[in-house]
C-alpha cells in the first residue's frame, strides 16, 4: 500500500493504524540488525500513537493527511524527551527540551513517529559511514552504502521500514541517498520547511525535506511540513505547497534543459551507466511532450570548492556550542577551557573535526578573503548562471550523483572523493533552490540510478510535474 | 603534498577550535586539509572583483514577527540537560587561572 492510501484505508476501516504499523514493525524486526538505518526505534511510543490515532478515528475524528502513516525521522530533528543524537558521541544521552516545528506538524496531521534514523555525524558526510554509532547499509545491497548523510531515513523507506521518512539536505544529504537507495527524494526551496528543531551544520544552505517511494508520497509529505513558521527567521512567508494538480499534469510543452557541465561535459567521474539512464530519462520526458536540450550552466563546475568553503565556516561556527557546558556529555578537567577541549576531542568523530578546522581556517586572519569571500561570490555567480538557465528553461535536469551505490569503506580514507559524491547536488544549496531525485533506470551493476529534476526558487509545483512524469516512465519500462 | 596548509597552520587552527591532535591526526589532518584547499584553488581562476558576495540565497531583512507574548521555555527542561548545575545555573570547572 503507499503512503497515501493508508489514511483512506484507515478511515474506511479496512485497516486500522495500529495493524499498519505491524507490519512495519515487522519488518524492522526481520531487517534492521542487518541494515542498521535506524539510531532508535520508539516501538512503544508508536503502538501508542497508532491506538490514539484508531480511537479517534472511531470516534469519527478526522485526523488529517497523514493518518495512521508511519514516519521515520532522521536524527538530527530535535524530538522532546527523545533521544537527538545528530550521530554524535557529542550529543549522546541528550533530550531535547522542544520539539522540532516540522515533528508538531506531523504529529497534528496524525502520522506515527517510529523512529529516528541514522545519519552521518552532524549530516557531514556521503555515506552514513561517519556515525558515531556504525555504518548504515543499503538494503539492496548490503556491501554497498546507502549515501549520506541522510542515509539512514533513505534505507528505512527502501527497506520497507516506513513509507515515509524525514532528512536534511545542506550539499545533497535528501538527494544522493534517495538515488542509491532507489527512493524518491525532495530538497524543497531553501526556507519552504521550517528548521526550527533542526540542528544546524550550515545554516544558510540547511533545509528539510521527505524521502518517499514514491513522487505523489514525496508530495503528500512536503505538503504537511511546508509553510511560515515564525520560529524561523528564513522560513518563507507562503501557505503550505499543495501540488496535487502537479502529479497528474504531465510535461506537454516545458522546456527542460539538461545541465551539460554536470552530465559528461566539464566535470569529470559520471559514470557511463549513469549518463545512460540520463538519456532515457531525457527520451522519456521529450516523450511526453517537454523540449529537451543541452544547456550550460558555466559556474556549476565551481560549486563543490565554494561548498566547501562555505559549509564548513558555517559548521565551525554552529558547532561551537558542543563545549560541555549546556548539555551532552562532559569530559571533566580542572579548568573550563581544558573541559572544553577534552569534551570537544573527544565528542566529535574525524570528518567533524576535519570540517570544523577547515571552516575555522577560512574564516581566520590572512585567508578570509582568499577562501571565504573567494567562494561566497562564487555563490552570486551560481545564481547569476540559474538565472539565465530559468529564463530559457522552466527545469534542469542531471543526475544525482555520479555513480550508483559504492562498497562500504571506498572512500572513508579519500575525504576528497567523498566529497565528489555531492558535485550535481550542491549548486541547488548554493542557490536555495528545490531539486528533487527520482529514480530512473539501473546502473551495469543492477544497482538504482538516479536523476535530478532542479527548477528555480519556489517552483516545486513544476519540479514534481516532471518527477511525476520520469517515476510514471521507469515504472512502464520495468 | 603542496604548500597549501602547513602542520604548524593545523595546530594553530585546532587551538583556536578547541580541539587537540595527537602527533598522528596533525599529519593526516594536514594532508587532507591541504587536498581539500588544493581543490578549491579552481577558484583562483575567476574573475571576482566585481562581484558581489552572497551570504544568503533569501532577500530577507529584517525579519520581525509582532511583538506577542508566547509560551515561554521551561528552565527546568534546559537545565535537566546539562552535566553540571548549581542554583539553578550551568555550572562549569574554574574558568580564570587557566594556564593556557
């Protein structure tokens, strides 16, 4: 059943939402030792919810959208009295005072929370191999990673753990994970989804967003945690999206152009399986009816360096606060500044510390022009370049990363090639603009593939039209 | 290995964060960290003098929402998080006398 036959199903009472969520449970029971996608499973508290929900319903309350739909929520959104850990030794034991904005509006449209999943420590990462708290692996191949670095929401709806789960996405941590998981995945416009909960890595390019099996499910959730929040200075000032005339709308007559410099052109390592599916992917899209063609987006080739730039100045900064004072785990010493750094060496794992000095040397005396100012012009150029793409092109089309799902420990001694892993990804952060990833086609190793449907600020609705049309394509052709 | 970072830049930099490295974490550190700057050196090859930065993708100013009297954050919940609390305050080791 997808997600969003449940509420019906529910209310009609074929089903009921505690049996919906069995079999669910069910399958963690089989699986998640093997897969590992989950930091914590709230089985009690969801039996609950799920009885809440059923008597409620019984009573002929109408709960709202998401009745009865078991959600998985990525472990860096903060959940009152519930363990947030953000994968961090750092964060281990704390309980967040507050619930995250988005955790209310899920709550209050009746989904059952079962879980928080694993990530990356602090969503640094492109494999959900920085955990403190061990790997996450891809449920359609257990020696490959699921991608990152919310990987662990995307194996949790690729293994049939939930229909729908929750992640962040600062540099392509919804995307590339939904490509290698075979899932859908959505980064909305930056401020379209409340962050208020979220523990920030890099604020000005964080953003929420769901992972589903399918594009409508993708909808049906976004639509919940969209809209104003006044917890949130950067949340945009709209009504939630409603996009369902969008699934059912097809493409007839947009104009589409494919990123040449992410799609085999100047930027090296997309692999051949890969471009592959993006041409089909292409064909269907002309297909029904859109205008396909090669187009350049120039300054895309620079994004990955000013991301890297960018992200982790922001990161040294937010994460500044993990100093054992206010909350999680202290490593006592006889001064605070000595607590401090024992508490600091010790809490976080590598790729936080390597993130943390990077982004402290940029932002330091004597380098703060040449890498940060550097690389936050290059950011006015990305925009500058989708500008001119969205003048001519209602979308943008590449795909999501650049290989299919890698073997566990490929890169985890290589940061760099990591890194790689996000290249068609991050311009859309750069720019704060939505793209989402559907899967399409399979790579020469049977593995998933998947592509990315980009548009310009605020334009989901047409970004889903397209999404719509590739899932209804690849599903026709296997 | 190029001349990106030095050891002596990690160190300085890891002071500043508030983290200390064994012998071992400053070399690869260094390493990595160069390999990272190394690759951002693309940027080199723009033209940016005329252009402006961005530090933000939204033209947001000045964001004000009404002055309302809302809920307000519950001490004992924040304080319940902490390692240390005395009086109804964060409580932390002796933060003058460092000998650093």
């Amino acid at each position: 059943m997808n997600a969003r036959e449940i509420p019906t199903a529910i209310r009609n009472g074929e089903t009921t939402a505690k049996e919906v969520l069995e079999t669910y449970l069910e399958a963690i029971h089989n699986r998640e030792e093997e897969i590992h996608a989950f930091n914590l499973v709230l089985e009690e508290e969801a039996r609950n919810e799920a009885e809440r929900i059923d008597t409620l319903t019984a009573e002929g309350e109408n709960l709202g959208p998401l009745t009865g739909i078991p959600v998985a929520i990525k472990d860096n959104i903060c959940t009152q009295g519930v363990p947030t850990t953000c994968s961090s030794k750092i964060l281990d034991g704390w309980r967040p005072p507050y619930d995250a904005t988005i955790i209310g509006r899920l709550r209050e449209a009746g989904a059952v929370i079962v879980g928080k999943t694993n990530l990356d420590e602090f969503a640094m990462g492109a494999s959900t191999e920085n955990s403190a708290f061990g790997p996450t692996r891809n449920p359609l191949d257990t020696t490959r990673v699921p991608g990152g670095s919310s990987g662990g929401s995307a194996a949790a709806v690729a293994a049939g753990f939930a229909p729908l789960a929750i992640g962040s996405d600062t540099g392509g941590s919804i995307r590339q994970p939904a490509a290698l998981c075979g899932v859908v995945g959505v980064k909305p416009t930056y401020g379209r989804v409340s962050r208020y909960g979220l523990v920030a890595f890099a604020s000005s390019l964080d953003q929420i967003g769901p992972f589903a099996e399918t594009v409508a499910d993708a909808a049906l959730l976004l639509e919940v945690i969209s809209g104003h929040d006044p917890l949130d200075t950067t949340s945009i000032p709209e009504p939630p999206l409603d996009l369902s005339t969008a699934l059912t709308q097809g493409v007839e007559g947009l104009r589409i152009g494919v990123i040449d410099e992410l799609s085999g052109g100047a930027i090296e390592g997309i692999s051949d399986d890969v471009l592959e599916c993006l041409e089909d992917a292409v064909q269907a899209l002309t297909s029904a009816g859109a205008i396909v063609e090669r187009t350049s987006v120039p300054s895309t080739v620079y994004g990955l360096s000013a991301y890297y730039v960018i992200a982790p100045a922001e990161a040294s900064s937010n994460l500044a606060r993990y100093d054992g004072v206010r909350f999680g785990p202290r490593v006592d010493a006889k001064t605070t500044s000595e607590m401090m750094v024992a508490t600091r060496t010790a809490g976080f794992g590598d790729e936080v510390k390597r993130r943390i000095m990077l982004g402290t040397y940029a932002l330091s005396a004597g380098y703060y022009d040449a890498y940060y100012g550097k690389s936050q012009k290059v950011r006015t150029l990305i925009m500058n370049d989708f500008a001119n793409a969205y003048k001519k092109y209602d979308l943008l089309l590449s795909p999501t990363a650049p290989t299919t799902a890698f073997p566990l420990g490929d890169k985890t001694e290589d940061p760099l090639q990591m890194y790689l892993q996000d290249i068609c990804t991050i311009s859309s952060n750069l720019a704060g603009h939505p793209a989402m990833s559907v899967p399409f086609g399979k790579g020469t190793d049977g593995l998933p593939v998947g592509i990315q449907v980009l548009a310009s600020a605020m334009d989901e609705h047409t970004m889903f039209r397209a999404g719509a049309v590739l899932e209804a394509s690849n599903q026709g052709k296997s | 290995m190029n001349e990106r970072i030095s050891r002596d830049d990690v160190a300085h930099v890891a002071r500043l964060a508030c983290l200390s490295l064994t012998n071992d974490e400053l070399d690869s550190f260094t390493s990595q960290l160069a390999d990272i700057l190394e690759h951002a050196a693309d940027l080199d090859a723009l033209e940016l003098e005329e252009i402006e930065p961005t530090a933000h993708p939204l033209p947001l100013a000045n964001v004000l929402r009404d002055d309302e009297p809302g809920a307000v954050a519950d001490r004992e919940k924040f304080l319940a998080s902490a390692p240390q609390v005395e009086n109804n305050q964060f409580k932390v080791p002796p933060a003058l006398g460092d000998p650093a």
